[in-house]
C-alpha cells in the first residue's frame, strides 16, 4: 500500500487512528467521499487485515464506562450504526 498521503486507504487508516473508533457514515464526511465509495474501502482493508469490526454489543459490554471518549458520545443515539471500525495492528504498522 502506498504511504502517500493521496492514497485513500492511507487516508482511512490515518483517519481511524486519530479517532480510535469510527462508522464508515462518519469516515465519509470527514474524507468528503461518498459513503457508497466509504463501503468499498471498508470491506478492501477488512479483507486485507489492515481493520477490524467491533460489534457495538459487545463493545459496550467491554468498555460501556470508557464511553465519554468514544467519538460518537456527544451524538449517542438508537440511530448510530450497531457496527463500527477500528484500526488493527496491522494497520497501525502500516502507516508508521
């Protein structure tokens, strides 16, 4: 993968990095792509490792009073996507 700060993987990775957690609605606005585009970056990076899912669920069990610094706190609600994104270590290896 290229470093270039062009390239839009490298651009989501660093995106995620800054944030932590994130929806790829959310990754879309910021990078201002469209979120049909967003998906298809989404599912590459998955497919290569450089991503990993967190299943709200199971994320709120784990973390529910680490709350206040998830990106999402001051827009908290039942429409947010139940499925969020983060940066694996691969890809934390991969930007640096």
């Amino acid at each position: 993968m290229d470093k270039s700060e062009s390239n839009l993987y490298y651009k989501v990775l660093k995106n995620l990095t800054r944030q932590g957690v994130t929806s790829p609605k959310y990754l879309a606005k910021i990078l201002d792509i469209s979120e049909v585009l967003m998906d298809t970056v989404i599912q590459s990076l998955l497919k290569q490792g450089f991503l990993k899912i967190i299943d709200e669920g199971e994320f709120q069990k784990e973390a529910s009073l680490q709350c206040k610094f998830c990106p999402f706190v001051k827009e908290c609600s039942e429409n947010l996507p139940k499925i969020f994104f983060e940066i694996s270590e691969k890809g934390k290896r991969m930007i640096n």
